[in-house]
C-alpha cells in the first residue's frame, strides 16, 4: 500500500475545492486547521470551509503557476479566474499531518476580486 504524501493531499484538496466540490475538499482538511489570509485568521474547519466556500462559487477557472514540496509542506502559485480578474495571482501555504491539512498560509490582493468598478 502507497503511503499519500503531502503534495497528493494538497493537490486532491485543490482540485476538489477549485472544481467546486467543498464536500470532498473538506475531506483533506484537519478539524483544527488554522489559516491565516488577508484580513482574516480563520480557526477550524467549519470557518476555514465557510471562507473557501463563498469564493469558489466566483471561480471561473484557474492557471498554474508553480508547486514547490517541502516534506510535509507545500507551496501553490496559481491564477484563480474570476469575473473582475483572470491575472492576479494567489499562493498558498500549507502544511499537512497525517494526510490531513492542518495550516494555511493564503496570499492574495483582496481588492482584485471585489466587484467590478462601476462606470
């Protein structure tokens, strides 16, 4: 039997959440998670699949950039799509323990997915 590696729980994570699909998403997420993200520290799960949850409704798609692996942490770059922005990069920060997520360290310009400016 393989033995998941952080790198496999960060990915199936990602593509669970940036498909839509929270449920499974959530299924990688330790109960006690903490992120950290702009202008908010989230505590537990049920905080951390709120916040994922409202923005992956926005999504239109998503570029990669780049995965860097470090042991048991892992590093994502990418471009999440929406409709104000196709462009403005996000990275994220995890750490996992025992195929479950337990850190997030989430970086993105808040301002870039706020509603278009109005003419």
């Amino acid at each position: 039997m393989t033995q998941e590696t952080a790198y496999d729980t960060v990915q199936k994570y990602h593509r669970a959440w940036t498909s839509g699909d929270i449920d499974t998403a959530m299924s990688y997420v330790a109960d006690d998670i903490t992120c950290r993200a702009p202008g908010v520290d989230l505590d537990g799960k049920d905080a951390y699949c709120g916040f994922i949850g409202g923005f992956a409704p926005m999504l239109t798609g998503i570029g990669d950039i780049a995965e860097f692996v470090d042991g048991d942490r892992v590093a994502l770059f990418y471009y999440p799509q929406t409709a104000t922005t196709s462009t403005t990069p996000a990275a994220e920060f995890f750490t996992v323990k025992d195929a479950k997520i337990t850190e997030s360290v989430l970086i993105f310009d808040r301002l870039s997915y706020g509603p278009p400016e109005q003419a």
